[in-house]
C-alpha cells in the first residue's frame, strides 16, 4: 500500500469587499477562530492569522485531500455567514484572493510578517502590499483593473 504525502505552506489574503473596514476589535478575535476552525474541518490546520479591518492574511498548511479553490470558497462563505449571525449584516468578501506558496524554511519569517500586520499597515496600504507581492512572486497574471474590483 502506498503513502501520499504533502506539506504545502500557503499565504492566503483576501479583502473585504470594497476594502470597507468591516472587521472590528469586537469582531476580530472571533472570526479569526472562526476561520481556524474552518481549515481544522477542512484538514487545513492554520498556522497563523491575522484580521485587519479590511483585509486577512492566513497561512495554513494545504490538505492534500482538498484543493485551494474550496478552501477559499469554504472560508469565504463560512466566515461571511458569521459575521452577518453576529449583525454585522452588510459584510462580505471581495470576490478575488492572491495565495502565495511558502516554503517550510520560510512558514517562521512569513507568520511574524502576518502578526506583525499593524504595525506593517501605519506606513503601506493593502493595495501597496499586494503589489509588492506580485512583484516579489513575479505574477504576470496580475491586472490590478480586475484584482481590486
């Protein structure tokens, strides 16, 4: 019998919709759990996470049984009926993601940026940020006109 193995690291971040900032302190601690247990469910264990007001960044370990478009449509839709349960009624997720592979020598480095999240944002905006990744990552995909629509 064989063993299928796989250790995939990847750095999701999403935005609200309209970079309205729906994300409160009251609202942030929960929906972050809230999100940790989707990926638990989904086989996805979250190393680390961090909600800003208009935006999150999650790094997780990817389930070889499930693949990355589920996961992100499970959060996505999960995590939006949660918050509209907790009367934040308006909310919803921009409708694209960007997701970033993470190499294993790299998950530490890359879990104190995402932590680091607030003290990051008082000098570049979410927008700044995502192009700086396209850039680093080399994204020839990325059209900015669609992205942040």
């Amino acid at each position: 019998m064989g063993q299928s193995l796989a250790q995939l690291y990847i750095h999701l971040t999403f935005a609200t919709k309209e970079r309205y900032p729906f994300i409160t302190y009251e609202t942030k601690s929960g929906i972050e759990a809230y999100i940790t247990g989707i990926l638990k469910n989904l086989e996805s264990p979250a190393v680390t996470m961090y909600a800003n007001p208009d935006h999150i960044h999650i790094l997780f370990r990817l389930s070889k049984n499930h693949a990355l478009t589920r996961i992100v449509e499970e959060i996505k839709k999960q995590s939006s009926k949660w918050m509209k349960e907790k009367g934040v009624k308006k909310f919803t997720w921009q409708i694209g993601y960007a997701a970033f592979s993470v190499s294993s020598s790299k998950v530490e480095s890359v879990k104190k940026y995402i932590l680091n999240q607030k003290e990051h944002h008082r000098t570049i905006s979410f927008q700044e940020e995502v192009e700086t990744f396209m850039r680093h990552y080399q994204n020839s995909e990325y059209d900015g006109k669609y992205f942040w629509t």
